[in-house]
C-alpha cells in the first residue's frame, strides 16, 4: 500500500553507509512493520530491527538501497493510551516534515526527519511501560500529552521539536462550564483516522505483523533473533 506524503517519516530508505547522500533510486522491496508503540512484542522486534537488522543492511552492498523499512502505526483500541502514545508519534512526523520542508537540501532533509521518526519511535517503545493502562490511569488525558510532549524533546534534543509544539498538537481543549461537549479531537486526529483506515484495507489484526512487497509473511514473528533476520534477507532481497 502507498504511503501518504504526510507520513514521510515512517519511510525508511537504508542506503550503504558509505555512500555520500541518500539514494536516487526507488528501492525494488518494501518491508512493513504494523506496530503498536504499548505492545511489548512491537518493541522486541523493533529493537531487533534496529539493532541488528537495520546495521546488517547499511553495511551490505548487495542489501543496502534495494529494500525500504515503513513503519504502519497499528494502534490497539483495548489499550486506551495506545492512540495517545500514536498521536505523539504523528504530532512529532509532522514536525519534523514541517522542518524539513524548509530546507534547502530536500532529499537529504525528508531522510534525517525518517531517521529523527525511527528515534523517536525508538524511545516510545523503550519508555512503553509508563504509558501501560496501569501508568496513566490516574492522570487526565492532556497530563498523559504532556508527558509525551516531554519525552520527545527529550528524545530528539537539539531543538528540533520542542516540548510546546508537540503538545500544542495533542492537547484536548476543555469546553465552557456548563456548555455542551464537542468531540472535535486534537489536531491529529485527521491523521489517526487515516492511520486506521490503512490498517483496515489491509485486515491486519495482530501487532507485530510484517508485510514483504505487500504480502503477509506469517513467519516472521517478535522472536527472531537476528541471525534468523540476516538469513531470510539474504534469501529475499535479491
């Protein structure tokens, strides 16, 4: 399935790690990982991904610029905080992309805003247990925001989101005393829907789930270890 520009930062293109700037070429396969940031068995096998898997291609010639990583936010509606911690996820794609569309190298900017994604998504999946149904059952939804808003600052660094903006996206503006409640969201949730109507046309259920070329591989599973990983590559990506 294409992915939405808008969605830029999920697209990871792994280029050789000597090579001097990001890829022309279209890579010929497309792996995607339908995660969800509060499921224990999505963080196992992103961290395989990136630290054994995405390395092994950066330094594989005959792997490196012919397969692209996408990320498919695969958020699991029993767990209420799963949406929030996703629409960090969205608020800080779009900031990023947001940058990166003010700069003067194009190509080179959308690349570092996936990499600056993949981090961030890196540090929900390490930091998921303070988002767990436990974790936030005693704080209001803008509390859970705002933590979130904190963490990706904190994450990135260097300026390039700040805590303010991120929670500027996610936070849920209280109604008049009194008055009648509305269900406007934040101003991600455009984006969450699109997230879930992708997921639907797929039928995907189960989080981890991984696509190859568009096309369920039911072997793949959280507990590959890497040398499994690095072995079905080598068979695959030709």
């Amino acid at each position: 399935m294409a992915l939405p520009p808008k969605f830029g930062g999920h697209r990871l293109v792994i280029t050789d790690a000597t090579a001097s700037g990001p890829s022309a070429n279209e890579p010929l396969h497309t792996l995607e990982f339908y995660l969800d940031y509060v499921c224990p068995f999505s963080a196992k096998l992103f961290k395989t991904l990136t630290t054994t898997v995405i390395p092994h291609i950066r330094s594989n010639p005959a792997l490196a610029g012919r397969v692209q990583l996408i990320l498919r936010q695969q958020i699991q509606p029993w767990h209420p905080s799963s949406t929030l911690v996703h629409e960090a996820a969205l608020a800080v794609n779009r900031l990023l992309l947001q940058r990166a569309s003010s700069s003067g190298d194009a190509a080179a900017a959308a690349a570092a805003a996936a990499e600056q994604f993949w981090t961030f998504s890196g540090a929900l999946f390490a930091r998921q247990t303070a988002f767990f149904d436990e974790a936030v059952a005693r704080e209001t939804r803008n509390e859970t925001y705002r933590r979130l808003a904190r963490l990706a600052a904190e994450a990135l660094g260097d300026g390039l989101v700040s805590e303010a903006d991120v929670y500027g996206l996610l936070e849920v503006r209280e109604g008049e005393v009194g008055g009648e409640g509305k269900n406007a969201g934040n101003a991600v949730t455009a984006d969450v829907k699109t997230v879930v109507k992708m997921a639907r046309l797929t039928g995907v259920h189960v989080s981890p789930t991984v696509l190859f070329n568009g096309v369920v591989v039911g072997e793949i599973s959280s507990g590959w270890t890497g040398e499994q990983w690095i072995e079905w590559l080598g068979k695959n990506i030709v």
